[in-house]
C-alpha cells in the first residue's frame, strides 16, 4: 500500500534530509541541490535532448527498464538508463535557466526518495503544461497525480527548507515579517527584496512567494492601504 505524506511530513522530511547533508551552513546557505543528490543520494545526473519537444519534457528518472525517446546525433532512438539515473533536459543547462533546473532536479530527487520509502512505485517525466494546445485526459491526469503532486511539493521543501526561508527573510525584513495588500499587492522595495531573495536561493520568484505565505511570513494588509502608500490616497 503507497504512503501518502501530508505537506507538513512532507517538509519535515525534507528539512532533516538538508539539515543532515548541509550542516551548518543549513540556515544561511543556499541549497546544493546538484550536491545532495550527487554525493548524499549518490545519483547519477545526465542531460539529454527529450523527444516529444510537445509535451515540454523537463526531466525524469529512470525505473531501469522503461525505453526513454532521445533525440542523438539528429535521431530519434531509444535508450533504456541504469535504475534512479535523472535525466534532464538539455535546454535547461544555461544560466537563464538556473531556478527550473534546480525546481526540476529537486523534483526527481523527491521522487526517489519516495521510491526509496514507498518500494519504487513513482517513476515519470516532470513535464511543464502549455497553455496554448490541448492535452489528452491521460497528459492530464498525470500531471495532476498524487506522485507529481508530491514531487513538486517535495522540491519546494528541498531547496526552501523552513530554517532557510526564516533566515533569510529576517535578514531582509526583519522581524516584522513582510507587508501584502490585499491577497497579492507587493510595495515596490519590498517586492524587489523577494526577487533578491529568490535569486539568491536559486528558486523562482513565484515558488518563493508561495512558500513565504505557506510560513505565514506575509503580514496582510487591506487593500486600500496600498493605495494610500503608494498614491498618498489619491
């Protein structure tokens, strides 16, 4: 019978995986995540250029028998990869894409991990929908899975660690936590601290909001307030 974890086991979990792995620099420095899963999991990570470029193919990892279109050398083939091998994909090797490779490569350590507990059940492709074409009920239904579900929420906990994100938020906002107007209305200065602190985590701007309201490190506001600060009340 699979195991299915809650968002708070699911963190906790997490956070002592980085909190073994990193040591002390656990609540100052950014996740190593290409370090955990090289040399804590000992996994092996390979880029490759997926051949289905419709279905946004972003990475996976390997159940060790499963044959993985390829595109090589201009051809498609394909390839069968030793067991737990991550595959990702070779668009996300430039520095532009520096924090979806990251979320991308965290979301298949998790998946092993949650092999490792549940008896190797969960293997797929990380895959990002478009919103500009139509998808099969079964593209759908897989995207939206329990396992896929889980591995996104396993990401955001590898590389934004509860520690972590108190740390370094303190550090630009004090201990006041973070004014929001409304449900999403950001001061100017202070939305530009989170892009700051986003970047230096290795993460993207909207994953780091999400964690920050999920830690209840938003302070709210009303809406008019917003409007009072930034247009006098005009």
């Amino acid at each position: 019978m699979k195991m299915i974890r809650t968002r708070k086991e699911i963190d906790e979990l997490c956070e002592t995986i980085v909190r073994q792995y990193a040591g002390d620099k656990y609540l100052t420095d950014p996740v190593d995540i290409g370090g955990l899963a090289l040399n804590y999991f000992k996994l092996k990570v390979i880029y490759v250029r997926f051949a289905d470029r419709s279905k946004e193919r972003l990475g996976c990892i390997s159940d060790g028998s499963t044959m993985i279109k390829l595109i090589y050398n201009g051809k498609v083939s394909d390839y069968i990869f030793p067991k737990d091998t991550i595959l990702l994909d070779i668009t996300m090797k430039g520095e532009k894409e520096r924090s979806r490779r990251r979320f991308t490569l965290a979301h298949e350590v998790y998946h092993y991990i949650d092999n490792v507990i549940n008896g190797n059940q969960a293997y797929g492709y990380c895959s990002k929908l478009k919103t500009d074409r139509e998808y099969t009920k079964t593209e759908f239904v897989e995207s939206l899975s329990i396992d896929e579900w889980a591995a996104d929420r396993g990401a955001a906990a590898l590389l934004m660690p509860k520690g972590l994100i108190y740390t370094t938020a303190r550090a630009r906002f004090g201990d006041e936590g973070i004014p929001i107007f409304g449900n999403n209305m950001l001061l100017p200065d202070d939305k530009a601290k989170i892009f700051d602190m986003a970047e230096y985590l290795g993460v993207s701007f909207t994953s780091l909001l999400i964690r920050l309201k999920e830690l209840k490190l938003l302070k709210y506001h009303r809406s008019a307030e917003y409007l009072e600060l930034i247009m006098g009340g005009e």
